[in-house]
C-alpha cells in the first residue's frame, strides 16, 4: 500500500520548530554572549543566518527550491503489510520513504535550499564535511544545479569504508577529501595529536569552517544539527501529516534515527504541536550504542567541531574530542544533536533509545526480505525501532499505527551488509569511562 501526494501538494512552507519552544541562544566562544547575525558572516550566507535565528513559524519555500524538488518530492508513505504479517502484530506499521531522491536520500531536502540561497547571494565555491557521504552526495548534486564548486572534507573511515559514494560526489564535480587532512591547520593539529586516526564528524567540520572562513569566495553548508537544516527537512514531517490525513488515520508512534537530527526532526517536528496540544504520540529517536549522545551525554554547552571553531551550542553531548568507533552507521557518528531536538527531548517531548550493530542490521535484513528495500544503516536503526514497538503491539494487543522515517537506501553500504551476514559485525557500546573523559574537554560556561 503507497499513499502518495500529487505535485500541487507539495508543501510550499517550511515549519519551524524555533516558534513553538524557547531556545538556549548559541554562545560566541570569544566572549561567551549570545550570538549576533553578523558573527557568522564569514560562513553562512544571510538568508540562511536569517532562518537560523528566526522565530517565524512559516517560512515560504522559494519557488526555484520547489521546482526542483518536484523531481523527487512529494515522497511516497508506505503501508509495510508484510512486515506485519511477518510479526504477525495488530499494528500497522509505515515508513516516509526518503531514498528515492536522486542521491537516494533525505538530505538533498536541504542541500537544495543552501545552494540556492548561496547562489543567490553570489557565493562561487562551498566546504562542508559529510560522514557515510549522504549529505555530500546530496550537496554535490545541489551545487552542480546551481553551478557552485564544491570542497567535501570525508571523514576518513568513510570515506575508505564507502568509496561509491566518493565516486557519487566526485561525477557531480565536487573535490573529496579524506578527514583529517594536511590540507587545513585544524587537520594538521589533529594529526599531530592522534596520529593515523580514522577521523570524526567534529574533526571534518573543524576543516570545511576553517576552510571557508579563510577564503572570501567561499562559504561553509551543514547538513545536520543547526535550526535551518531542521527547517528544511520539516517537509518530510508536513507531507507524512497530509498522507496520514488522505487514509483518515494518525499516527501512536514516530520514529526515526539520529545523528545529528535532521532526518529525525524533519519527519517527527510537525507533530510536535499536537502533543503539546495534548495529542499521545510516542516519538522516537534512535542512536547506536557506540556513540550514545542522547542516552548518555550530557546536556551542555559544546563546540560543534573538534578544534573548537564553532559557535557553542547547548545540546546532549558526548564531548568535542570524543572519537566514535568505527561503526557502519557513518552518519550516526556525531558527538552532539541539534540542539531544537535536544531541547525538547530535555522537556520530555521526545524519548530516545540506544541499539547494538547486530541487531539494527537483523531488523534491516528482515525489512529487506519483506518488504523488499535494503535500508541505509542509519535507516535501519529506525526500522529496529518499529519492530520492537510492533511486536510490544502484539504483546498488548493494541492497534497502534506505528511510523518510522526511513532515510534512504542502502545500496552503497553492502559491504556492511556483507560484513553482518558473514557474521564479522563488532558490536560496541562505548564505554562510560570514556565517555567521562571526552566530557571533562567540555568548556566553561
């Protein structure tokens, strides 16, 4: 069963999450006050530091955003009945199905938006970092449309771990770097410090900031954490609410997994009026127990990145100098979450739960044999998710509608695959010495 949206009902409005909570402000590191619009000219563009500190509550999508858009979006809402025939569970179970934009995931949602707005304001070349490379694939495609150079700093486990997706980026024209590089002064610092390290979001960010911030043509995009990504994903969320609506249904509990938060916040921040309204919806955030931000952090005041470039943001942290395993999940590494997340799962909003390797990857073998899709493994911790949540269904024997946010596929992650139905798939679970002292780095607020 597919629900499906026509074009003309494509939302042509982002939500934002900024006009329904009160936000601990972002803090410059320099002077630790609040931080002004003119504080991150040298990396943003305006419109995007406008939308990052606004508190309007719509903000109209542009129509050239739309218009390409329309290539991939409204996305299909999926009915998994052989997943619930397969768990034989009385709850129907649905997924937002966000791999089939042309680099096969949600991220081009945003990718899109910033270099349009880059574009616009005459900005020639941008530096980001990217994780298992969904958010650089999704860049490197926005910024061919829009005819800007593109410089992606890899985090290096990836980027040797997942060389398809380097190809992807590289046919698009962006340039790849493997993180940490000698490239960058915060590269080369964290070199000299770690040694041949197998590298970290915070450690890539550190280098596309200071790449940016040290050329006047160039700016710096983010794909996750920050108030405007979250802004641009709400589409999936505003879709899934009219989807839920055409079939007269609502959804008990949301899902979806988290890294830094976007594909999560986008999907599950639309709903989140209605339980402040008072509507019972379970929402979900997922993470792997390797890098457990939300189930073990700590909610504070951190830098973004590892060498402390970036404004402090308060957010569930596991410390800017932690270094995460070397998971699958790439884009499930990051040491903190968007803070308007992070905010809202601190005043009980949202729950969050931690999983194992092992078990994301048998939840996402039995979707695959079910329903026919091999999911990212991000995405899979979501379907882990739903699966419990079913089963716990079958249990009670209650009629939930239970929906989880699938991210994208995982057509370049077969060697993770390969690695779990060989049986050499780790688990970890990060140790909660460790995590202790990559928390003691944390700075004086």
């Amino acid at each position: 069963m597919k629900i499906s949206l026509d074009e003309n009902e494509m939302p042509d409005k982002w939500y934002n999450i900024q006009a329904d909570i009160d936000m601990p402000p972002p803090l410059n590191p320099s002077t630790m006050e609040p931080l002004k619009p003119e504080d991150m000219e040298p990396i943003f563009p305006r419109e995007i530091i406008k939308q990052e500190m606004s508190k309007e509550r719509w903000i109209r999508i542009p129509e050239a955003v739309r218009e390409i858009y329309a290539i991939w979006r409204p996305t299909p809402l999926y009915r998994a009945k052989n997943l619930e025939k397969y768990l034989n569970t009385p709850a129907k179970i649905y997924y937002k199905w966000e791999g089939v934009s042309p680099p096969g995931s949600h991220k081009p949602n945003t990718a899109v938006a910033q270099a349009y707005y880059n574009a616009k304001e005459g900005v020639e070349r941008l530096t980001t970092e990217t994780g298992a490379g969904q958010w650089g694939s999704a860049l490197a495609f926005a910024s061919r449309l829009f005819e800007l150079a593109l410089t992606v700093y890899m985090v290096k486990v990836s980027y040797e771990q997942k060389p398809y997706r380097r190809v992807m980026m590289e046919t698009w024209g962006a340039e790849v770097v493997p993180s940490p590089s000698n490239r960058t002064e915060a590269g080369r610092k964290i070199i000299e410090k770690y040694g041949d390290v197998s590298g970290s979001l915070g450690m890539a960010i550190s280098e596309a900031v200071e790449d940016a911030a040290k050329n006047e043509d160039t700016k710096y995009a983010l794909g996750s954490v920050l108030n405007h990504v979250v802004l641009h994903q709400s589409i999936i969320g505003l879709e899934m609410k009219e989807q839920f609506r055409a079939i007269d249904e609502k959804p008990d509990v949301i899902t979806g997994c988290v890294g830094g938060g976007s594909n999560f916040s986008g999907g599950a921040f639309p709903f989140i009026p209605d339980v402040m309204k008072g509507e019972k919806i379970d929402i979900i955030a997922v993470e792997p127990k390797a890098c457990p931000t939300l189930t073990k952090g700590l909610y504070k005041y951190d830098y973004g990145d590892s060498a402390g470039l970036t404004p402090l943001l308060k957010m569930y942290t596991l410390g800017h100098d932690f270094i995460p395993p070397s998971i699958h999940a790439g884009g499930l590494r990051y040491h903190g979450d968007a803070p308007t997340l992070c905010k809202l799962f601190d005043d009980g909003y949202i729950k969050a739960r931690a999983y194992y390797q092992n078990e994301v990857f048998e939840a996402a073998k039995i979707f695959a044999q079910t329903e026919g899709f091999i999911v990212a493994p991000e995405a899979a911790h979501a379907v882990k998710a739903a699966i419990d949540e079913a089963i716990k269904s079958k249990k009670t024997g209650e009629e939930k509608n239970i929906v989880f946010i699938n991210s994208g596929h995982g057509h370049f992650d077969l060697s993770a695959y390969d690695a779990f139905n060989s049986g050499m798939l780790r688990d970890y679970e990060y140790p909660d010495e460790l995590i202790k002292e990559a928390l003691k780095s944390l700075p004086e607020v």
